[in-house]
C-alpha cells in the first residue's frame, strides 16, 4: 500500500444541513491527514470540468445544479486528505453512490436522501482512482494550497490582476 492523497467535496446539501461537523468526525477516525481545505463558490465551468466523465448521462445538468449549489447553498467544503491506502478507506466510510444502497454506518447512509425528482443528494464526495484522485486535486487545489503535495510543482513568473482589500 502507498501513501496516496485524495479529494473529499462536501456537498451544497450537506452544508445545508451543518453536517459539516459530524462528516468531519467521521473523516478524522480514517488515521488520514487533511492537507488542503477551503470554501468554494462553484462555477460552471469547475462542476462540469470535475464531472466531465459523466457528461453524457441524462442527470448531468440537474448534477451540475446540485454541485453548484442551485437546490440548497452556492458553497462545497473541498479538502485533501492524504494518506497510506486513503482513497480506498474515504471511499469505504462514504459509501456507494446511491443513498439508499449505501450502508447505513457510511456517510452517505446516514445522511444521504433521493429526491422526489430523483436527484442524489449523496452529501459528500471522494475520488475513485489514483489517476482521478490526481486529476480532481489539480484542479480544485493549487500546490502552494496543499501544505504538502505528493505531484511535482514548478516555480513560474505569472503576471495577473489580484483582488486585494481596499
Ligand atoms: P460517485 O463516485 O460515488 O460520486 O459516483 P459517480 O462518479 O458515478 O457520480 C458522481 C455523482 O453524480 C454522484 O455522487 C451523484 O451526485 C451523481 N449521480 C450519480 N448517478 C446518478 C443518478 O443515477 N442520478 C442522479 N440524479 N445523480 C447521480
Ligand atoms: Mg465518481
């Protein structure tokens, strides 16, 4: 097993709730250690470039919805967790996809519901893969974010405009 780094979103209908509390206690007993943490306001363009891989299924816009936060709050929690073995043990304490076929001692057992509209309101995120794992943390995080990173990172001159207080 490998020391392996993994995103976890929590979702607009988790924060809703102010479950933030309680899935992070249940993050914290996975013996991982966050590396990254922030509130995010989610654009389209970052929710369908997170779900891209899902960008023909029939639930995708109401997906998109949801990941923005249009049915509950406009906000995720995105974390990094890293870890020996930790994108198998989040996936494990988070539970399937489907909030009815999760187990109930998961995350999204306890509180994940479907909708009368059918939309998953599944409370939390983790990523699948290594390579998605990779992938989905590029993307939310940049490196200086993480306090430390297992991807290489690269120093560059970068010339932008930044919003600093008046
Ligand atoms: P995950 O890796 O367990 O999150 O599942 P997927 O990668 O397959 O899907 C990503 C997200 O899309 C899920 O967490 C749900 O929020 C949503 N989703 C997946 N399948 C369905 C579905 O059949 N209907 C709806 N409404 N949403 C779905
Ligand atoms: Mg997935």
């Amino acid at each position: 097993m490998t020391n392996e780094q993994t995103l976890i979103l929590i979702k607009p209908d988790a924060l809703i709730k102010s479950l933030i509390g309680n899935i992070l206690t249940e993050l914290s007993e996975m013996d991982v250690d966050i590396v990254g943490a922030k509130i995010v306001k989610v654009s389209k363009e970052l929710a369908e470039d997170h779900y891209r891989n899902l960008k023909e299924k029939d639930f995708f816009d109401e997906l998109i919805k949801y990941i923005m936060g249009h049915y509950h709050t406009k906000r995720v929690l995105a974390l990094v967790y890293e870890g020996e073995d930790a994108i198998n043990k989040m996936r494990k304490i988070v539970g399937s996809t489907h909030p009815e076929e999760a187990h109930p001692t998961t995350i999204r057992g306890k509180y994940g519901r479907i909708t009368s509209k059918g939309i998953f309101e599944n409370a939390i995120h983790a990523s699948e893969s290594k390579k998605e794992a990779e992938r989905e943390i590029k993307l939310w995080f940049d490196p200086d974010e993480l306090t430390n990173t297992i991807y290489p990172a690269k120093k560059v001159e970068v010339k932008k405009q930044e919003l600093v207080w008046s």
